[in-house]
C-alpha cells in the first residue's frame, strides 16, 4: 500500500524495519521475519538488524555467528534472508544504552559485512543518550 501510494505520486520510498534478532528466529517470538520474508518478499527493502539486543556482544561469534546459532547473521542467511537484506545494527559507543559490550568499531563492523555481502551497518544512538554524542565519534570510514 505504501509503495503503491508513493509511486502514483512519482516517488519511490524506501521500506525498512528494525528488528530485533529472535524475530528471524524460528519459533521464538510471535513474528518470524523469515516467513514474512519468504510470503512477500518485497515487503522491506532491507532490515537494520538491532544485534544490540538480547545479549548480542561485540564479538564476530555473537554476531556473525554460525549457521546454527541462532540470533546471528549467519543462521538468518541459512533460514532465507538475503544477505543484500541485512544491515549489521550495533550500540554506539558510551553512554547507558551503549555499553562497550555490545559496541564494535566501524572499521571492524564494516569488514564483517563486506564479508558476507551484507547490506551495510547501522549505529544506533539518541542524541543525549550516548558519552560521547554520535555525532563526535561516528565517522565515515
């Protein structure tokens, strides 16, 4: 509804959700993305993965993971999410909601999807909700 609104006005937007993990996983929350992903395919153009979440860590094991760990980018490929549908999501660095646990740096981040074909990577952060600010730390690479 919303691709075919945006069209009859000449503009094509861009469809995206920010999940967190155990919705890719089979079985474990109310909402399995995979599924959604194989019943309408052009449903999201690309999902920002919160990999932050669900005691997610910093580690390439925690994220990338294997084919059967679930909650890692590796088992979602396996389950049926492209791989050009999947943005690596991290905490920003500091702050309450951003411990180092769970924060990668972007150079690292970045090979991790260039490895995989990902879609690309996200921070996430609020203004005012990380020490330093995104804005000081946050850089393209």
């Amino acid at each position: 509804t919303i691709r075919k609104y945006y069209k009859s006005k000449g503009k094509i937007p861009i469809i995206t959700s920010a999940p967190q993990t155990p919705y890719f996983t089979k079985n474990s929350w109310v909402i399995d993305y995979v599924l959604l992903e194989k019943d309408f395919p052009t449903a999201f153009d690309f999902y920002n993965i919160q990999f932050y979440n669900n005691n997610n860590g910093n580690t390439y094991d925690s994220t990338i993971g294997s084919e059967d760990k679930p909650n890692t980018a590796l088992y979602m490929l396996k389950r049926g999410i492209p791989s050009t549908k999947i943005v690596l999501g991290k905490c920003g660095k500091g702050g309450n909601c951003c411990l180092s646990d769970f924060y990668v740096d972007s150079l690292e981040l970045k090979k991790w999807a260039i490895e995989y074909d990902f879609k690309g990577i996200m921070y996430w952060s609020y203004l005012g909700g990380c020490t330093p600010e995104a804005t000081n730390w946050l850089k393209l690479n």
